[in-house]
C-alpha cells in the first residue's frame, strides 16, 4: 500500500495541534521539525502520536528549515504531503490520495481551500527535492528523470491560520532573499509586497521599478503597478499615482484588479466617468485565482465605487443598484454603504412625480 508522509515545520502553534494531528490520522507518517517552540508545540505533538525533531536554524530561514524536515521523512515513503500546522486536510484526504497516487509519479497537485479554491503542488514522491528562497520558499526537484504530475484535484486541504500572528520577521528575510537573488522578479515583488504592507512608500517604489525592471509574470508586474501607485499617491504624487495605476491596466487588462487601482485614482480625482468605467471593467471580468487576487474587490468595493460614480453622474437608480450590491458582502464599511442606500432611496423618492425621463447607463453589465 502506498505509504503517505505528512512534513511541517513548527514554531509555538499549541492553537493548532489538536486540529492538525486530528486531521493528520489518514497518513503514515507525521514529522514535524520544530524549530524551538516555548509553547508546548512539540510536547502536544509527541503526545499525541507525530515523530517531533528539534531543529535548530539560526540565522532563520524557511528554506532551511522545510530541507531539514524534508531529510527526516522515512526512506520508504512513497508520496510527501507538504503541510503546515494551520492548514486542514479534509475528511478522506489521505485515501484519495493513495488511490489517485502512481507509483512512478514525482509530483502531485491537490485542491486548497483559502477562501477560495485554487490547486497547489503539495505533494512529491521521497527523493530529488529540495527547498529554495528563505522565504516564500518552493520546492524544486533535481532528480534524473522528467517530472511526472499527478492531479487529484478531490483531495482539499482548508488554510485555517491564526491571524494574529505576526508579520515582523517576513520584512528582514526578504531582504535577505533579494540579496541572494538579485535578478530575481518574483523576490522582488515579495519584497514589494511587504513593503508595502509595512507602509514604507519609497521603498515600494524602489522595489517595484526594481521587479518591473526584471519582467516576470504580469500578474505579479501589475500587481506592483497598484502598489507603487498607491505610494506615490501616500507621497503626494498624484501624476506618477496615475501613471502607475494605468500602467498596471496595460500590462493586465484582462484582470480586474488593475482596473480596480484606476478607480480608486479617479474617485480621489472625482473624475467619475473613468470612475464608474473602471469599477464596471473590473465587474465584467471574471475574479482572478493568484496570490494577488482580492476578493473583497469582487465582493463589494467595486460595486461601492460604480454606486457613488453613477451618483455623481446623475443615475440615481443605477447608483442604488450597485449600492445596495455592495451592501450584501457586509463588509468593513457597511453602515457607510447603508447610509448611502438610505440617500439614494429618499432622493428617488422625492423625485417620483418627475421620473419620465430615461436615467440609464449606457452599459450592458447587470446586476
């Protein structure tokens, strides 16, 4: 019978052990590198039947870390899942896998379940893998034969993460993973990133000319295009914001996140019409499957933007059309939105007596 191996690596995650080793009883092997929890981590996990190692990786780095876990799985495993201790495999995982596992097989690809779902490459046979990058690592395989994927697309895995965890460290080990990748486009749009989470303007905008300078993948160039705008706009520099924002369209139109970054350069210029444009471009394309993607886009920003352009422009109905769309996600600025929806009700009401002319948009999208 094929033999599955779970590998994680872990540091004070106590909140999650009961969950991970309850969803973890399908597999063969649970192995777990701790890297020096304080917590009870690895205590709870040898309590509770995984094989716990404790590996020390100073400086620290994940790359590391994950080959350390990665040499402790037992010789004749025939198939690896990689997991970490906040995500879930679902009911049924581990048989799915076995029977979807071919014996000559050097890669799998499963389903995640992150809000949205989307396929992963967790799986891999034993050997003729290692990890790359100290940070958002990846594993990459050197054996002597042509990697053969598998997809067992019905086997889920559910990301469960404790958000209150912090994000301190990522900031000073993607400056070391640009130091030892350099020309390395998908570092630097890491390093971008968290900038830009860090709220460091200049240096979102040095990385991201630094990335876009590289190529790379459009997602990740776009992406960095509303990151930069949104700096520059931090800045006061509203003509290279827009720029940026547009430039982000041209490179990825066919998303809608970058159509997205046009409207919020218009609503702050109140240009409505490039406004409502833009917030019904991103409506009319379907919603992205990456690591940049941003549902709340889908599910309410976008049509609360379309609400107060059309406003403005005069299309009270298309406005309380799209408002009370935004209303339904419920989401951080919902009593904002129910005010809005209160407005645009009683301005239509007051003009009831005079609504024989038409105050239709011109477009084809619905609602």
């Amino acid at each position: 019978m094929t033999k599955v191996a779970v590998y994680s690596i872990a540091l004070n995650e106590i909140l999650h052990v009961e969950r991970y080793m309850k969803a973890c009883e399908g597999a063969d092997y649970i192995i777990v590198g701790d890297t020096g929890s304080t917590d009870g981590t690895a205590e709870k996990l040898r309590e509770l039947g995984a094989t716990v190692y404790d590996i020390s990786i100073k400086p620290w780095r994940f790359d590391a870390a994950r080959n350390a876990a990665l040499a402790l799985v037992p010789a004749d495993a025939d198939v690896c899942v990689i997991l970490d201790l906040d995500e879930v495999p679902q009911p049924g995982f581990f048989d799915k896998v076995r029977k979807g596992w071919k014996s000559d097989a050097t890669i799998g690809w499963i389903t995640m379940d992150t809000g949205q779902t989307w396929q992963r490459d967790r799986l891999h046979n034993r050997h003729g893998w290692y990890w790359k990058y100290p940070c958002h690592e990846i594993q990459l395989y050197y054996g002597d034969s042509e990697p053969k994927i598998v997809s067992i697309l019905d086997a889920i895995i559910k990301h469960q993460p404790d958000n209150s965890k912090s994000r301190k460290q990522y900031l000073d080990i993607l400056k070391l993973s640009v130091r030892e990748h350099p020309d390395d486009p998908r570092m630097w749009t890491y390093m971008c990133r968290e900038y830009y989470f860090n709220e460091l303007w200049q240096d979102v905008i040095d990385a991201g000319k630094r990335k876009l300078e590289l190529g790379g993948w459009d997602v990740e160039s776009a992406a960095v295009c509303r990151w930069m705008g949104e700096s520059y706009h931090q800045l006061g520099d509203s003509d290279n914001a827009t720029f940026y924002y547009n430039k982000g369209v041209e490179i990825l139109p066919t998303e809608g996140e970058p159509h997205y970054g046009v409207a919020i350069d218009a609503y702050r210029k109140k240009e409505w019409q490039r406004c409502l444009d833009a917030s019904l471009a991103v409506l009319d394309l379907p919603r992205s499957i990456h690591y940049c993607y941003e549902s709340a886009i889908w599910d309410w920003k976008a049509y609360d933007f379309a609400a107060v352009s059309a406003n403005n422009l005069g299309h009270v109905e298309e406005a309380l059309t799209f408002a009370k769309e935004a209303a339904k996600a419920n989401g951080p600025e919902q009593e904002r939105i129910e005010r809005n929806i209160q407005f645009l009700e009683k301005h239509l009401n007051e003009r009831m007596p005079a609504r024989g002319k038409s105050n239709k948009l011109g477009t084809k999208r619905k609602v």
